[in-house]
C-alpha cells in the first residue's frame, strides 16, 4: 500500500504540463531516432542528454526515458517495413515481421508488434513499482564489499551469458574499464594513462565513447553494407487495429512468456536483444504454429516485442534499485543521474522521492500515450526512413559532432568521438559485443571505488569478499556465471561419458 | 567461376580471421601499455590498502590474456572466416564518409561549428548524389539554421562559432 501512495504522488509529479510536453517531445525524438540508422537509444539518449543539464532532474529523466521508450516502439516500425532493425533489439521482428508485410500485413503486424511491446513493457513496470524499493530497501544494507560483488555478478553474467565469445566480451568490457581509469584518480589524486596530455586530466567522458561507438559507427557500418531503403507500404486505420486487438487473447500464453523471459534478461543484465531471441525462439518451440514461424506469424512478431521491450524497462529496475545499469542506454541514464547531481543507488528511493516516483509514474503515462502515438503516425515516421542515405547520413554525423562537443565544450572530445566512432566500425564488425564496454565505463570508477573501500576495512585481503554469507553467495554466484561455459561443457562431457 | 572469384577475393585482401588477429595484436599492446603506465603509478598495496595502479594494473592483465586467447583462436581456431573483411569497392564508400568526417571536424576549429555543418552538409549532398543545387542550399543552410536556433537561442549551449557568427554579433 506504501508504494501506492508513492506512486500516486508519483503521478501527481509527472502529471504537469511541462513533463507532459517534455514526454510527448522524448516520445517523438525517440520514435524518429529510432527509425533512423546510426541513431539508437543509447546514443541518441547520449546526445540529448548535454541539453537537459539546466533542466529539473525529474523533468529530465522523464524526457530522456521517454526517448527510450519512443526508440523501442520504432525499431519494430523499420523491422516490418524495411526488413532493416532499426535497433538490435528488433532483429527477431524482422522473422515474421517483413513477411507479413510483403503479404500486405503490414498494419496488422504494426499493430501487434505495438500492442506486444505496450503489454511488456507495462508487466515491466508493475514490476518495477513493487520490486524495485523492496530490493532498494534490502540493498541498504549493502556495504562496498556486498556493492562490488554485485558490480561483478553483473559484469560475470555479461561473459556467462555469452556463448558466442566470452573471450570477446572481456575484452569489451576491460577497454572499458580502461577508459574508466584515465584521468586524475579521485582517491589520491595521482594521474593515470594521461600520458602528458593535459586534455586527458578529467578522463574520457562515456558520452563521447557512446555516441562515437553507436553513432558514428553505426553510420560507417550502413554505408558499407550500401543499404538501399525500400519499404513496404503500411495502411493502419482503426478498424485494422481493432481487428488485431481481438486476436491478440488467443496469444496469452506467448504474452505472459515474453514478459516473463523479458523482465529477467532485463534485470540481469543479458539485455534486450538477447530476450527478443529468447521469447522468440521459445514462442517457436511451443506454439502450435511453431512450424510456420518465418513466414509471416502474427505471434512471431508478438513474441520478440514483448520480450524486448519488458526487458527493456525492467533494465531500469537494478538502475534505479541498485545503481547498476541493465543495458547500454541504462547505463546512459545512469550516467545522466550522476551528472544532474543524484546519487545512484538504494539511498535514491529515501532521498528523491519525488525524482524516483515520478520517473515510474511516468512510465505507466508515457507507455500508453506512445502506444497512441506510433499507432497514428507510423506513416509519417517510416516517410523518415525514404529520405535519402545522402542527406541523412552527414546531418546525423553533425549532430553526432554537436553531441560530442556540447558534453564538455570541448574540441578534443569531438576528435575523440572520430575515433570511436573506427573502433566502434571495427570492434562491430568482428562481432564484438558493444555493450559491455559502455557499461564499464560508466561503471567503472564506481566499481573501483567499491573495490578499495573494502579493501580498506579491517580484515583486508580478498577474503573480505566472503566475510559473511551475503557477500560470499553474491561473489560465488558471479564466480560460477564467470564460469559458467566452461562448467557446462565439462558437465555435457561428465553427462555423455556415463550415458 | 564463383569459386575462383573466391580465390581472387583471398588473393587481393585482408580476411576477416587475419584483421581479427591483428585487432587482438593491438588489444594486446594497448594492455601491456596499461600495465606499464599503472606500474609507474604504483600497482601494489600500501599502508592505506590498493594503490593508484591496483585495479587498472589487473585490468590491464586480463586485456592481454584474453586478447592472446583470441589472437589464438583467430589464427588457429575452427571457425576461422576466411571471407574477405572489407573489398575495395565497400571500403572506398566508408572511406567516403570517414574522409570528408575528418576534414569536418578540422573545418569546425577555423570557420565554427555551423557554416562547417552547412559545407559538410552540402558537399555530402552534392558528391554522393549530385542533387540539385537549390536542394542542397535549402536543406543544409536550413539544418545549420535550426541547429543554431536550438542550440544558441533555445537551450543556450555554446557551440564553436566562427568569424561568420562574429559578423551577425554572436
């Protein structure tokens, strides 16, 4: 009941004319970088966020969560009409997506596709309403030795989950934690990997390593693949959407499934392209249709949306709970909370009452009114996705240029920014994995000085890590999902040689 | 036919296997030159506990070992890829945008960030689909405009300006 009451407060705070306006703007700006390649959530959130620094830290987030949102909804707008994810986390869209498009589907695949995410994302949010300050209020307890270890089970489960390259996935995430540690050390002042450059004292900001990576990256990488966008046509009216409406009970169980997988790749942080696979590939395996997935099923577009998109939500769960990050564009956010002056963590459910209820509260809002929006403008945004390579490509690199400069206003970050943006091309183009390493950067000092606040306790030594049980099940626990291929293959072995 | 296009392909380029190989290479280096760098600092412990150099010295030490682990595996692994990394003709279309990115963001530090953006814009415009001349004024004259408009007038966040702006009083 205590949290209802929050919540209403919550309302009350987002309910204003101004957040309702910053809402509809994020919602917009989100949908539009979201159909457009080289723009993406994190990046796009990364941009905006140098123009929210004289803004109210509630009003803010609202705008900057709202753009999140927008660019989910819109990566599923490109999947079904071009063929093209407009974000990784559509690509299992695209399965079933486009073929309902080419068979002249496309509003109805629109249509569940939207719905799909809008029921995700809402079982994420109920979610994160009554979970999120019970864990809070449980990790206050935590001490820098319980926060460290959640640091590693988080980044463990990063390289547990990853059954492509794990070797990959470390190597991702220590450049990041690498770029972390440039810079002046906070704890005693000694300069790090500066290497005489006077530039380099405050270290390198994450938002330049984002918006070089993902933006100007993800532009090289389209120019290469010479994409030429030919979309199918969509007709969405109402009575397209309404007849889609009624079929969707009969995908209850695929529904419930996807949020379920959803919520907990979202909060661990396995992210939500991994969910949209996940909810994909098990709505596959037991649906009836299961056969016919890839030629153009409603519930396999239905599937990877709601997994996405609940996973997408939940990430803010360990965000707001916990200060740690679930996905890339979290870990963004949480950077911006850091830069309005909040302190990330459990203390933020006690201190900023009115920031944390308000952000939640306006998640229910601005879920319901993008639902409206994309639903009656999905024309108008994939008419965005016609115009040219040629003019859209260099406006983005400007803005990707403004970004860059508009975080310290200085003119070594845009240079910076060119920079990430080749090892951004490369590192995407060898398959290694992009997320990992922006969430050690912005993690990565906090980590850090987790690290040495234990060390600097009483016991000393590593043995701290397992001074009492809640700290020791953490650290084992990420120990094993460290481990975990390794301990699955010798398992797969034991299993064969006695069978 | 195919298969000796394949050949070719192998032939005249760098496969994807070898540019991973090499990628791991520089990983490797920018590792040893972490654990060097943090050396100096300090990477042991002292009286207080960890040093400046403690975490980014380890740090740098699992960047070596799991670039060696990939280096290889790029080179002697199963699944090696063999497909050519980037052909010629790809890799002139990224150097297009990359090449002229540059000259931009050098462009920025004489002339400001927006008549830079208005040139950039154009030329993009021009080069790689010879649009008509009126099209290209309107639409990059036109970004540059509202980005000013954002920015300088709505937001005030102070952007590199030139002597163009300083003419108008900015």
């Amino acid at each position: 009941m205590e949290n209802l009451s929050a919540l209403f407060h919550g309302f009350s705070v987002a309910l204003t004319w101004y957040n309702g306006w910053m809402m509809l703007i994020g919602l917009v700006l989100g949908i539009v970088i979201g159909v457009l390649p080289g723009l993406g959530g994190p990046n796009g959130v990364a941009i905006l966020l140098p123009l929210t620094f004289t803004m109210p830290p509630t009003s803010a987030i609202i705008m900057l969560s709202c753009i999140y949102w927008g660019s989910l909804f819109a990566g599923a707008i490109t999947s079904i009409l071009f063929n093209i994810p407009g974000e990784t986390s559509a690509v299992a869209t695209t399965f079933d997506g486009y073929p309902l498009a080419q068979q002249g589907k496309a509003g109805e695949a629109l249509t569940a596709s939207f719905t799909g995410s809008f029921i995700g994302a809402f079982v994420g949010v109920l979610l994160i309403t009554f979970l999120a300050p019970l864990v809070s209020k449980f990790a206050l307890k935590f001490g820098p030795p319980e926060f460290f270890a959640v640091f590693l089970l988080t980044f463990c489960s990063f390289v547990g989950t990853d059954n492509k390259a794990p070797f990959k996935t470390i190597i991702s995430m220590m450049l990041g934690f690498g770029l972390a540690a440039i810079g002046m050390d906070t704890v005693s002042g000694e300069l790090r990997m500066t290497f005489g450059l006077s530039g380099l004292l405050i270290g390198i900001d994450f938002l330049v390593v984002v918006i070089g990576l993902f933006g100007l990256g993800e532009i090289l990488v389209t120019m290469e693949e010479g994409l030429a966008f030919e979309g199918k046509h969509a007709k969405i009216n109402a009575k397209v959407v309404l007849e889609t409406w009624k079929k969707l009970p009969k995908y209850w169980l695929t529904l419930i499934r996807s949020s379920a997988v959803g919520c907990w790749m979202g909060i661990t942080p396995g992210g939500a392209t991994a969910a949209s696979f996940m909810g994909y590939g098990l709505a596959k395996r037991f649906s009836p249709n299961g056969d016919k997935f890839g030629t153009g099923e409603l519930e396999g577009v239905i599937a990877p949306e709601t997994a996405a998109h609940a996973a997408g939500t939940a990430a803010l769960l360990p965000m707001l709970a916990l200060g740690i990050p679930g996905s890339a564009t979290a870990a963004v956010l949480l950077g911006g909370l850091m830069i309005w002056g909040l302190q990330p963590g459990p203390l933020l459910f006690i201190e900023q009452k009115d920031f944390v209820w308000g952000l939640i509260a306006s998640m229910y809002l601005s879920n319901v009114a993008g639902l409206f929006l994309v639903l009656s403008t999905v024309p108008l945004f994939a008419a965005i996705l016609r115009i040219p390579f040629s003019i859209i490509a260099p406006i983005i690199i400007v803005v990707c240029a403004i970004g860059a400069y508009a975080v310290h206003a200085a003119m070594l970050d845009v240079w910076f920014m060119v920079l990430f943006g080749i090892i951004g091309y490369m590192l995407k183009k060898l398959d290694y994995p992009l997320a990992p390493l922006v969430l050690a950067v912005v993690l990565g000092d906090k980590m850090e000085a987790a690290f040495r606040q234990s060390m600097i306790g009483p016991s000393g030594g590593l043995g701290i890590f397992w001074s009492n049980s809640l700290v020791g099940t953490i650290t084992t626990l990420a120990l094993l999902m460290l481990f975990w291929p390794v301990i699955a293959l010798v398992w797969r072995k034991l299993k064969q040689s006695f069978v | 036919m195919d298969q000796e296009k394949v050949r070719n392909a192998r032939s005249s380029g760098l496969s994807h296997s070898d540019v991973d190989a090499i990628t791991a290479i520089v990983i490797f280096l920018i590792g040893v030159v972490m654990m060097m760098d943090n050396y100096r600092v300090g990477a042991g412990w002292a009286a207080d506990g960890p040093q400046s150099g403690y975490f980014p010295f380890r740090i740098g030490a699992i960047l070596c070992l799991a670039a060696l682990v990939v280096f290889i595996k790029s080179l002697f692994g199963k699944t090696r890829d063999h497909t050519i990394f980037v052909p010629w003709e790809r890799l002139r279309l990224v150097l297009m945008v990359l090449v002229p990115t540059i000259v931009y963001v050098l462009a920025i530090q004489f002339v400001g960030i927006y008549v830079a953006s208005a040139v950039f814009i154009a030329a993009f415009m021009r080069v790689m689909d010879k649009r008509s001349w009126f099209k290209v004024t309107l639409i990059s004259v036109g970004v540059s405009a509202a980005l000013f408009w954002l920015f300088e007038l709505q937001f005030s966040v102070p952007l590199p300006k030139g002597p163009l702006e300083a003419l108008f009083g900015y």
